[in-house]
C-alpha cells in the first residue's frame, strides 16, 4: 500500500484475537513485537497481547501492494452482511450467528449452505457466502455436499469513531460429523474447513490453536507514517514450527495442514494498531 495514502484512507480496525479461533484449545498465545525488540502491553481474551512500540528500521518503506477481504453473507431471512454499511446504522449493532449446514453450491469465494437438516422438508433455508481477497483468488476449499458448522460474528464499527461506518468480520466452518443422524458423506472428522477474519476487535472471540506475532520489518517518518509488518504463525502443539509471511504471501503452515494467507498486515499513522487481514483453510491432500 502507497505511503502517501494512509492518511487519506479509511483503513481498518484491529482483528488480532479472531485469529486464533481456529479450534476452541483453551490455550492462546497472540503477541506483537517490532524488530527493535521495544515493545508495551496489552490484554487478550484468554491469554497475552504484547503490543510493540514503535521500532524497527526508520526511513525508506517499500510500497506494498494493497489488499483487502471483500465479503458478503446473504441469509433466508432477507439480512444481508457486507463490508460496507448505512450511516444510520448504530455503531455497536452486532451479529453472532451459528448453524449447521450442508454445502450444496460452490464457485471460487463462493459457498451455499443449505441449513435444511437432511431429515426434514424446508424451504427458503439457503445461506449465501462471499468471501474472498479483492486481487487474488483463495478458494475456500470446501467439497460439495460436505456438512459444516459455520459461525459468523460481524459488528458496525466507526472509522474515526461515528463515522463512516463499516462491518467487521469473523467467519469460522468446521467440518460436522454427522448431521440429523446422517453420516458427513465427505469427511467424518470435526477439523477446521475455512477462517476468515477482517477488522475483528481482540478480545472478542474464544481461544483457539495458532500463535500468532507481528513483527515491524520498516516504517516512514515522514507526515504519512506507515509501518510494514510480518506475520508469524505456530501451532501450540508444535510450537517449533513455524510459518512467517509477509503481505500478500500464501503458505501452508509445517506442523498442520493450514494454508494460511496474510492479505494486510500493515499499521498507520490513523489506525497506530495491529490490524492484519487473514484467510485461513484446510490445505489440499495430495494423492
């Protein structure tokens, strides 16, 4: 993302503790640092946030391609979720919703989840998901017909406070066993499907199974303060294993099979908070 755009934009909030909610571990480790090793402090759900100072490598920052999660969820009952929201919209107005379902429609960014269980005669029971980087593909990943749990927590927002609103994301699918009695005809294990999560607050959602750190590889002086970072992700169970990805990269994490995608993990001079965009799922099993 261009230096000189930062404080002109509308860029997002902070989602630092959604990234762990991969599989409801009780443990959670989420950690932001700089490569000066400066650092403050801060709290998260379940576990510690060390927020970093402003460190690292003064003066020339690369421009880095901008990114972003474009989303869009669409349920029977006529709600429709985007990034995107009215002024007259409250801020704090949120959504917490679950369900189970079985995947009766895919195209690349794209589910359809009928909630329907296989048991009964529904109607009107389709759910609709969107969710995909604006500038490059990342598949969800889903098989057809394979039953899943989803939970989506989204809340209106204010950038700065009151103004221009906008719409958080937390977007988790786990595989379901067995749905109604019915055996899942793809998959019998409950591991994670797909995780996407834009602009989410910490604190907000449970534990989960990755570590995940920050830290500062450059940042700009100059009136239009920008700071570029790395992300680093371990699984706890594996902690010696890790993956870091700059903007942009897309690679599958050593100790499990998770693709994991850092779309934005930049800071500004407006924001002055953590506030990556990442895509989490289930990495292809090769034959």
């Amino acid at each position: 993302m261009p230096c000189a755009m930062i404080t002109v934009m509308a860029h997002r909030a902070s989602i630092a503790c959604l990234l762990l909610s991969l599989v409801g571990c009780s443990s959670q480790v989420l950690q932001t640092s700089n490569s000066s090793g400066s650092g403050g402090s801060g709290a998260g759900a379940g576990g510690s946030l060390a927020q970093g100072g402003v460190g690292g490598t003064s003066g020339f920052c690369p421009v880095l391609a901008e990114d972003a999660v474009d989303w869009k969820i669409e349920f029977p009952t006529g709600v429709t979720l985007t990034r995107a929201v009215s002024i007259d919209v409250p801020l704090g107005t949120k959504e917490d919703l679950s369900d189970d379902g079985e995947v009766v429609a895919i195209t690349p960014g794209h589910l359809t989840i009928d909630t329907c269980p296989p048991s009964a005669d529904c109607a009107g029971t389709l759910v609709d998901l969107t969710v995909a980087p604006e500038s490059s593909p990342f598949d969800l990943g889903i098989p057809l017909h394979t039953f899943v749990h989803f939970h989506l927590v989204s809340e209106v927002v204010g950038y700065p406070p009151a103004q221009a609103p906008y719409r958080t994301l937390f977007l988790q699918i786990d595989n379901l066993p067995t749905w109604g009695g019915v055996p899942n005809p793809i998959d019998v294990g409950s591991e994670l499907w797909f995780m996407a999560g834009v602009d989410f607050a910490p604190g907000d959602m449970p534990a989960g199974s990755l570590g995940v750190q920050y830290d500062t590889i450059c940042e700009s002086t100059s009136m239009t303060y920008y700071q570029a970072g790395s992300l680093t992700f371990w699984d706890l169970a594996a902690p010696q294993s890790k993956l870091t990805l700059q903007q942009g990269q897309t690679q599958v994490l050593p100790s499990r099979p998770l693709t994991i995608r850092n779309v934005d993990s930049t800071i500004d001079r407006i924001e002055g908070a953590w506030e990556p965009e990442l895509l989490v799922k289930r990495a292809p099993i090769l034959d």
